[in-house]
C-alpha cells in the first residue's frame, strides 16, 4: 500500500515537470538543438583550437572567449535536451471548449476602453508579444487560465491592473516561430 501512494506521488511530481509546447514549438527547438551540436559546437571546437594555437593561454583572450561561449553552447543544449524529453506537445487544433488553457487563442475586451485584443498561450520559448503569442507562465495567461467567455477578470499588465473580459476562446494553429534556429528564445 505504501508502494503505491509513492508511486502514485511520485507520478505526480513528474506529470507537473512537463514542458508543455505546441508542434511549432516542438519543431523550432529540435531544429535549435540540432544546430548547436551539428553547426555550433564543432565551429566552437576549431575556436578553441586555433585559439590554443596563439601561445600562452592565461594570456589568451580568443581562447578565454571561445571557452565561454562553448560553456553557453553546452548549457543550452543541456536545457534543450531536457525540455524536449520532458516535452507535452499539444496541438491546439485538437482542442475544444470555452474554458481558456494551455494553446487557446484568447480575445479580451478592455473593460476601460474597449479595447480588443488576441493572444495565444503558448510554452515559455515560444513566446512572442509583436505576434501576440504569451506564455503560459506570463502575468496576463495565468489571469485568464480556467476562465470561460463573458467572464471578467482583473490582469497585471505594464500600464498597470486592468479589467478585461473574456471575449472569445479560440482552438486555431500556431503557425511556425520565425528565425533561425540559433535565437535563444
């Protein structure tokens, strides 16, 4: 009995480290993993190389700079590596409902102004404000999470609290992130 309630906790602990990302996102990572160990990381092993070619390495500031920069290719592959195994792929064309989660495309009115405005809620790197693309863990996608069409809520944004209401929930693809693969996002 005992097993199967740390099993079960166990469970859960690794269910709440997962990565959650659209098939776009999914897609722009692996090809930013594959850059940086296929283009990367063997341009920074010929840095190194020529720059231990120049003599004294206490003294080297090529080889001190080709050093660093191979630590923050290695970190990020670190990081990418880690975020795709952990990696929850959802495609929010398969998704439905009125309630506002994770890949919903979300259209707020401003209760002061009227405005309107849309977001999709995306995973943290895949995030972009000028395509109107938050991330989950963003002030204003944590405000609207749970809540349905014509409900009101209070979001934290650069200008300060504002009311907004919920007037649309959306289930449309993510087109795929822009640039090369070698933007830290």
């Amino acid at each position: 009995m005992i097993w199967t309630i740390t099993a079960f906790i166990a469970t859960e602990a690794t269910m709440a480290d997962r990565y959650p990302m659209t098939p776009a996102g999914h897609a722009w990572m692996r090809r930013a993993l594959k850059k940086l160990k296929e283009v990367d990381r063997p341009a920074n092993a010929r840095a190194i190389e020529v720059a231990r070619g120049h003599g004294d390495l206490s003294e080297n500031a090529d080889y001190s700079a080709a050093k660093e920069e191979q630590g923050m290719i290695e970190a990020r592959i670190r990081d990418y590596d880690a975020r795709l195994s952990l990696a929850e792929v959802i495609d929010p064309t398969t998704l439905s409902g009125d309630r506002v989660q994770f890949g919903a495309t979300v259209t707020i009115e401003d209760g002061a102004n009227g405005e309107r405005l849309t977001y999709t809620i995306v995973g943290e790197h895949e995030a972009d404000i000028k395509k109107r693309r938050i991330s989950l863990s963003a002030p204003v996608a944590r405000a609207l999470l749970g809540k349905r069409v014509g409900d009101e809520v209070e979001v934290q944004t650069p200008k300060g609290k504002r009311e907004v209401e919920v007037a649309a929930v959306e289930w449309l693809p993510v087109p795929a992130l822009d640039g090369d693969a070698d933007v830290g996002r």
